[in-house]
C-alpha cells in the first residue's frame, strides 16, 4: 500500500520515540521509532527518491552533513546532524504514519506487550514525481532482530539475578505505550553486581538498578569529597561512572548523596570525547564539577 504525502501533514509528530538509526552502504538508512501508538521501520534510500529533485538533494544534504569528519559541538544555532537527518524522515513519513497508526496509545499488560507492538515497515519512494510511502509487514524473523535484546555473561548468572519471560511480567494496568524505554540495560546492570560484589556503597533497589548512595552527616564542604570518595572505590573495583556531570548527582532529604546513569556515553562539556568510558574521564569530569560547584557557590 502507497499513500502520497501530503505536505501540511509533516509539520508536526505527536509523541515518539526513536528506538534505532543506522546509515551505512551508499545512501542507504534505516530508522525504527514508536508513533501513534506503532512501531515504524523505515528504509530510505537516494535510489528511492529519484524523481524529485528537491526531496533528493534535501536526503542527501543531511546525509553528508551526517558523514562529515567535522566534529559536532551542539549549540543554539546547529542541530545534531544525527537528529536532524532522523527528523526529516520521520516528518517526511508522518502522513502514513497517521494513517496507519492509533490514535490512542496501546495499553500494555506484559513486558512481552511493549517489545512486540504492531510494527510495519515503511519505504518512502518517489512516483511519478511525488513522495509517496509504501507500507508492509514485516517478517517474524525480522520482528525479532527488531526486538531489544541482551545476551547475559555468566557473571552475571553467579549473582542469583532472577531471569523472567517478558510475557510474565505484568505491568501497572495503566501503563501506556510512552511510559517505558527499549533501550537495554545491560551495562548499568552488569555495574550494579560489581558494586555490590565489593560491598563498598549500598546500592538503591529500583527496577533500574541505577543508583549508588554513600551516607554523609555535613551539608558544609562534604559533597566534593564525598562525590571523589565514590569514584575513587568504583575506580579501585574497576567500574567507570561514565556520564559524570551534576545533572547525574542527587542529594535526598536526609542528606545522602546519590551518584546515578551507569548507563555509559558522556555529556560534552563534561568529558571530553576522546576520554569516553575511562577512569580519566571520570576524573576529568570530577574537576570540572568542582569548578562548577565553586562558581555556583559564589553567585
């Protein structure tokens, strides 16, 4: 089925959320993401948009500016080209999506629910001089490499975490479709064992498993040692924070300090790119943070 798009019906998505991108051989992209209550797989090409010059050579503009070897710094003016290029394809497919979709968000009853929506794939072609999308269903096959998944090392095994089906676990009766992530979590999981292996912190038990607290009893000069103090033993149990910046640090009611996102990348500004997922980036963001808390101090 092909549905030509009309222009007003780009301007605006609802809700989403982007689940996976990737470019690769010549002008070839692929991009997955949850709207109107469906999950959209979206294969685009150069090929496919022949027969339209402008459509072409906006696809193809923001691809190059995606491959470019220039370094990105975000800013006010200048979007991530990632980003960018991902909005362009959804706005440009957001006609079909509309169509297609629900206008209620699916209510979800099992994990097996939200990792197995109603999913089609969507390929934008140019006929006859216009933009028109063709829709299809994927294979059960393809379902599931859509599907996130996590293969679990056997040390994690060692700790006794319980493995449970995703069609066994049974969510809150209101949970909607935008209410939870596909992204996986192995990493944050794998750091969770490691910390409560040491036994050097107590770890918060949530069902993100995210968050790491050391007691403190002064609310004066405390927070820098104690934020050096919880890097210096993961260091020393061979655990990176990673994403170390203040947005990732809590202070509760009763005064304990919570570092949190184990989930690994960095914040630019915080850690420099080339220093990604080292103990030195850690350090790096922890001077920063210093000098950030100083000059908060002092306003």
């Amino acid at each position: 089925m092909a549905q030509p798009v009309d222009p007003l019906a780009t301007e605006s998505l609802p809700p989403y959320e982007i689940l996976h991108f990737m470019y690769g051989v010549g002008t070839y992209a692929e991009l997955t993401i949850l709207c109107y209550g469906k999950r959209f797989h979206i294969t685009i090409s150069a090929e496919n948009l022949q027969g339209d010059p402008n459509v072409e050579s906006e696809y193809l503009s923001l691809l190059r500016k995606l491959d470019s070897d220039e370094p990105f710094e975000q800013n006010d003016d200048v979007g991530d080209p990632m980003e960018e290029l991902c909005f362009w394809i959804a706005f440009k497919c957001n006609s079909e999506m509309r169509v297609l979709g629900s206008e209620r968000q699916p209510q979800l009853h099992t994990l097996y629910d939200w990792f197995y929506p109603d999913t089609l794939i969507l390929t934008p072609k140019i006929i006859d001089g216009r933009l028109n999308v063709q829709s299809s269903t994927p294979s059960q096959q393809f379902l599931q490499e859509l599907t996130p998944n996590v293969e679990l090392p056997s040390s994690i095994a060692d700790f006794g975490i319980p493995v449970v089906p995703p069609s066994k676990v049974l969510l809150p009766h209101d949970t909607a479709g935008g209410d939870l992530s596909q992204r996986p979590t192995k990493q944050p999981m794998s750091v969770k064992t490691q910390i409560e292996k040491y036994q050097y912190c107590s770890v918060f038990r949530n069902s993100a498993c995210r968050a790491l607290s050391v007691r403190q009893r002064y609310m004066s000069s405390w927070i820098f040692r104690a934020i050096r103090n919880m890097i210096e033993k993961l260091h020393a149990a061979g655990i990176v924070w990673g994403d170390a910046k203040p947005d990732n640090i809590l202070v509760g009611a009763d005064d304990n300090l919570w570092i949190i996102d184990f989930g690994g990348g960095y914040t630019h500004g915080w850690v420099d790119e080339d220093k990604e997922g080292t103990m030195e980036g850690d350090s790096q963001a922890l001077s920063r943070i210093v000098n950030f808390l100083l000059d908060k101090s002092s306003e």
